[in-house]
C-alpha cells in the first residue's frame, strides 16, 4: 500500500486499519455477526470469569479460543499494515505476538475486581472494598509493565521493537472510538434533547476556559514550552488518553509527553470517584442534574465518568427520598453525566482541527512570514481524526434517521470497543517500552503532576460545578 510512490505514514495507517476494523462491525446490520467471537473483558474474581466472547451468539467458544480468535484476527490485519510501512514480516509477526500477549496480560490484571470493581459495584463481587481504579487499571499496569521492560530489559525490549509502535496503535484506536460516540449520542438525543443540547453548549463554554487556563499556567508559572503546555491543557480539559494524543498528532509533538500526561489522568480520576459523588450527595440532592453534569464535567476519563455518574444517581436519589420524599426516577443523573462526557469527547475531532491549523499558521510558521499553504495545513492535520469523525457521524446519522437501528448500532460499536481497548492498552505498554525513568523525571513528571494538581482541584471541578449550575439549576428528573 502505497501514497505516490511512496510507503503509507503511519497516520494515514491507523485511519485506514480503524476503518476496515469499522467496517467488519457492520456485518451485524446484514445479519452476519462478523466480531461477535472476540474476546471482552470483564471485571473478575475468578479468573475463569475475567474473559467471554463479547456476542452471547459465540457464548458457547471458550474464553482461551475467544482470546485466540482475537490475537489472530488483529495480527493478520497489523500484519498487512506492516506490510504498507515496509517492515520485515517476520520479525514483526514474532514482535507484535510478544506486545500482545503482555498487553493482554496486564489489561486482565487491570480487571481484577479488588484493582478495578467501583465503590456501586462491590457487592456484585463479594467484596467489601477495592482500589475503585475501573478497568482503566489495566492501563496504568501496562505502562509499568513497559517501563520495566525498557528500563531493565534493554535486550528483550530490543526484541520486538518492530512492533513497538504507540502512536500507531493510540491513532487506529481512537477510529474505532468515533462509532461508539456516535451511538451514546444518538441514544441521548432520543432520550432527552434538552440535556442534549444543555450538555453540548455547558462543555463548549467548559473546555474554552479549562483548556485556556492550563495552557497558560503551564506556559507561564510552570515554564512547559508548547510541546507540553497543549497535550497538557487537552488531556485535563477533555480525557486524558485521546485528547491528549489527539492534540499531540495536530502538534507533532513526541509520545511520551500525551501518555504521561494520560497516566497523570487516569490515576487522578480515581481521587475524583471516590470524593465528587459525596459531595454531590451532601450539597446537591434539591439539583440532581447539576451534580450529573458535574460528574461528566469534572471526572476525566471515560470509565471513572460513569461510574462517579452511577455513583451520584444512587446517593442522591436515597438522599432526596430520605430529605423531601420525592422518589426520581432512576438514570437520569447518569445520562445527564454520560451525556455531558460524551460529548466532551466529540469535542477531540473539533479541536484537533484547530490546533493543527494554529500551530501551522501561527507556532511554527515559516520564517520568511509567509502564510501557510493549505497543502502544509493539510499535511500536518492528523488524519486519523477523519476517520474518528466520520465513524462518529456514520453511527449518528443513521441512529438519529432510523432509530429502530439503534440496538443493531450499540451491539456492533461494543464489538468494535473491544479492538478500541486492545490498541489503548497496547499503546500504554509500548510507550513504557520506548521510555526510561530517568528521561521521564528529566522531562519533568514531578512538574506535570503538581500542575495537574493544582489545576483539577484550584479551579477546573469548581468552574465545572458552576457551569453545571447555570445550565442545569432547576432542571429535574422525572418522579417515580
């Protein structure tokens, strides 16, 4: 696979690999369950139980065949990707067996019900307490997987750096994201316009000042050159992983600096899960929908947002009977906070683009101090963000003009999730691989965390607070 002669870069890649992938999803519309054998995986006590086929159709697979089918589908399709990055088969094959393997590894771990299981959720397992990290743990495990290999492993490390390919995997990835995006927004819109159109314009107004201030605290206080500052501002105005990386390709900026700053991200999160919803419970019962939208405002990756969501739509609502004997109706606190985030992450692909034309018109101009050609914007602008948006419009158009496809639409984004979290946790441990310790202190980690500190808790949950309460004060869920 060529582009003019020339081997296809990895950006144009990962849009092509997370499409066909897109596109293997669809068989379920024409009654063929294409992905249904795949393997998710699933918060565990018992590690029989930590893996199933994602489809109830292929139940009767068994995990191992499951996990099998998997690891040979996602090698045959990266294989004909590194095919098209001109890179020696063999070795690469023996290299990306090696990255999954590990990666599935530590993504299993993650998912261990005392690491992951949330605070809503523990009686399911039988357990009376756990770290409450989500399966976003499986991440975080990962990447200390990969630093340790990297740091004391040069040799074996060394071994499969054909396949040690962050970006590529992180890019393809956030492809497949746009589907599922597409589907959770259709499913709000049907079920309430009003928080639809609440959420949209709360997040605009939201990421316009969070983003602002951070890149400027960053700048100015905390002297981060623009490599940094603008991963930064994303990966704590947005989510972590895919802004950050997101705004990382629009800037050409190095890996390292969007993955660290999602780490900082994910284990942040879990602070913010186990203090908002009681907060919320303890100031915000009369406002249900307020202390929703904080929760999708405020919380920054995808998991922890829904789970704090989860959280708070139960407190309040024993609170509120217990206070006022009003019952509401259950859910739509965690809509309101779903909602709020999705649409955060629909905000990725709009600001890319904008970034991408700001630092070519503005932060790396030419010297001579002529404008940038639209040819020179183009080829800056990560192109997988075009396969992001157009799966995400795809699935929405199609939910919001034929609703009864809306199941159809869920089930085939879930399957294609699985391949999501696959790409994410194998991007986190080949970074660790590429990184040292020393590199990372020197880069400046302890600097990043103290800014994100200061940011999340000096004003970003608090701005998010108010803005929740100035589009979402009144406004209540239905009463049982």
């Amino acid at each position: 696979m060529e582009l003019r002669g020339k081997k296809i870069s990895e950006d144009w890649l990962a849009l092509w690999l997370g499409l066909v992938i897109f596109i293997f999803s669809l068989g379920i519309f024409i009654g063929i369950d294409l992905l249904g054998w795949s393997a998710k995986t699933n918060v565990w006590i018992s590690i029989e139980q930590s893996t199933k086929t994602i489809s109830e159709t292929f139940s009767f697979i068994s995990p191992i065949i499951s996990i099998l089918f998997t690891f040979i589908f996602t090698l045959i399709i990266m294989t004909i990707g590194a095919k098209a990055l001109s890179l020696n088969l063999k070795k690469f094959i023996l290299s990306f067996s090696i990255v999954f393997a590990i990666s599935y590894i530590t993504w299993v771990l993650g998912h261990y019900a005392y690491i992951a299981a949330t605070p809503d959720k523990l009686s399911n397992y039988g357990i009376s307490w756990s770290m409450n990290l989500t399966g976003e743990a499986g991440y975080i495990i990962a990447l200390l997987a990969g630093l340790i290999v990297g740091n004391f492993m040069p040799g074996f490390s060394k071994f499969f750096e054909d396949a040690t390919k962050p970006e590529l995997y992180i890019k393809t990835a956030i492809v497949i994201m746009g589907a599922s995006l597409g589907v959770k927004a259709a499913e709000s819109a049907s079920l309430a316009s009003a928080i639809l159109f609440m959420g949209l314009c709360s997040i605009i107004i939201a990421y316009l000042i969070y983003w602002a201030l951070v890149y400027y605290i960053a700048r100015k206080y905390f002297k981060f050159n623009k490599e940094w500052a603008a991963p930064l501002a994303s990966g704590i105005s947005i989510c972590g992983v895919s802004a950050a990386i997101a705004t990382g390709g629009a800037i050409r900026s190095r890996p390292i600096i969007p993955i660290m700053v999602s780490s900082l991200v994910v284990i942040f999160a879990v602070v913010e899960l186990l203090l908002l919803p009681f907060l919320a419970q303890t100031f915000l019962y009369n406002e249900p929908l307020v202390a929703g939208a904080w929760m999708g405002l405020a919380v920054k990756t995808d998991g922890a947002a829904v789970a704090s969501g989860a959280i708070t739509d139960g407190l309040i609502r024993a609170k509120a009977l217990a206070e006022t004997g009003i019952a509401y109706k259950e859910g739509w606190i965690l809509m309101t906070a779903t909602t709020v985030k999705v649409f955060i992450d629909v905000f990725i692909g709009i600001w890319a683009f904008i970034l991408a034309y700001i630092w070519t018109a503005k932060i790396n101009k030419s010297k001579t101090g002529e404008k940038p050609s639209a040819k020179e914007i183009w080829d800056r602008f990560p192109k997988f963000v075009i396969g992001y948006v157009l799966t995400f419009i795809i699935f929405l158009v199609l939910c919001l003009s034929l609703p009864e496809t809306i199941k159809m639409a869920k089930v085939a984004s879930e399957e294609g999730n699985v391949f999501r979290q696959l790409f994410f946790v194998m991007t986190f441990f080949t970074i660790g691989v590429v990184s040292n310790f020393k590199k990372l202190w020197e880069e400046g980690i302890g600097k990043l965390a103290a800014i994100y500190v200061l940011c999340l808790f000096g004003f970003i949950i608090w701005i998010g607070l108010l803005i929740s309460w100035l589009f979402f004060h009144g406004a209540k869920p239905p009463v049982m």
